[in-house]
C-alpha cells in the first residue's frame, strides 16, 4: 500500500508513513466507526437556516420602506416625490438576492429575466418620476432588453446544454458587440446633441474577434488541444 499524503510506499506492517507521519490507511482492515459530529437527531437543517435568513432580510428590506414614505410626506414637497426611486431600488435589489433564496432550488432560467425585469421596471419608474427627456423607451428599454435576451440565452444554454460551450461564449460576445452599435445608434436619437461618431466599432470589432476565435476553438479541436495544454486549461 501506499501513503495517502505523500505517495510513498510502504509494508503491509506500518501503522504511520516513516515519512511523513500520515496514518496508514489499508483498504481491507475493517475500520472503528467514528463518533458523530452531533448528536442523534439533531443535525443542522440548511433548508431551514436558508428559510430564518430569507425572512430576516425581507424584514430589513421591508424595515425601511415605511420610513421613507412618511420622511417624503412630512418634509418633501406635496405628495410622493423622491421616495418612490429608494422604494423602488429597494423593490429591485430584493427580486435580484433576496426572492430566489425563498425557494429550494432556484432556476437561474427563471429568476434571471425577472432579475432584468425588475430593472427595467425601476428604470421606467425612474423615467416617469424625474423630468426631463424621455429616454425610457428609446434607449433604456432596448438596451435592457438586448442584454437581457443575451444573458438568459448564456444562462439557459449553460444550464440544459452539456457541450459547446465555446460556441455559446463565442456567439455571446459577437452578440454584445452588436448590442454596442445598437446602443450607440440610440443614443443618437434619445440625446439630440449626441452625434454618431462610429466609437462603437472599437469594442464591435474587439468583441467580434474575441467571439470568433472561442468559435473558431470549438471548431478546430486540434487548435483548442494545443491551447488547453499551451495554458493547462
């Protein structure tokens, strides 16, 4: 038999490696069971510590909300005014950490387009509070939805899919360089003085050629064997 710790080797007699001092361990000699770690019938439950903090920081979540809505009617100006951007911020903030630890096993699949819904429902309220221009529509609404159609895909493909994942990096960068000339295009027509001055096709190419070369790897697999053993990947 062997050391378990260092790899030397050793007689079938040896109760402790001479090298290192591990206990020998022998497969076929029967083993004294060891003592429990905690007595009988009262192991931690993590399903129910996970449900005690999930209650716990819905309360302190909750906690401010009152506060604030009393703060704007006191002292702000007639009606609700800036405390429906901290409600809502903090509406957002508990559906992306707070609301999938109330559930066993979340599905990302699920919780991350409603995670991108939550923003972009803030970012309406937002909109709809403050003066201005507005930009909702035009420009916050595609941009959140394109990123939010690009990382759900990554998510769900990551998730059911067992290969290819260079194909799904690789088409997810392509993807978001696109969405740079997009952004770009409707900055243009939200923000008048905003002209279209190309600065897009800087990261539209890096991200194209970064995508590219992950397909490309997925592709050639004597190009991806060279580089796994080039980087130890």
């Amino acid at each position: 038999m062997y050391c378990a710790n260092c790899g030397v080797k050793l007689a079938d007699t040896e109760a402790r490696c001479p090298l290192c001092g591990t206990r020998a361990y022998h497969p076929d000699l029967q083993r004294e069971p060891a003592e429990p770690l905690y007595p009988a019938g009262r192991y931690p439950d993590a399903a129910q510590k996970k449900r005690v903090w999930s209650i716990l920081l819905t309360v302190l979540f909750a906690l401010p909300i009152p506060t604030v809505l009393i703060c704007d009617l006191r002292f702000g100006d007639p009606g609700l005014t800036w405390s429906g951007i901290v409600v809502g911020a903090l509406c957002t903030l508990y559906v992306m950490s707070v609301l999938p630890a109330w559930f066993k096993r979340p599905n990302p699949v699920i919780f991350v387009p409603c995670s991108f819904a939550a923003v972009g429902g803030y970012l309406w309220l937002l909109d709809y509070l403050l003066s201005g221009v507005d930009w909702f529509w035009t420009f916050a609404l595609p941009v959140t939805g394109g990123v939010a159609v690009i990382v759900s895909a990554v998510v769900t493909l990551m998730r059911y899919v067992r290969r290819g994942q260079l194909f799904i990096f690789g088409g997810a960068l392509v993807a978001f360089g696109g969405l740079m000339l997009l952004i770009e295009f409707l900055m243009t027509i939200t923000f008048p003085p905003i002209r279209f001055v190309a600065w897009s096709l800087y990261p539209l190419s890096t991200f194209v050629l970064i995508g590219g070369w992950l397909i490309f790897l997925g592709i050639c697999r004597p190009a991806r064997e060279l580089m796994q053993r080039k980087f130890f990947i």
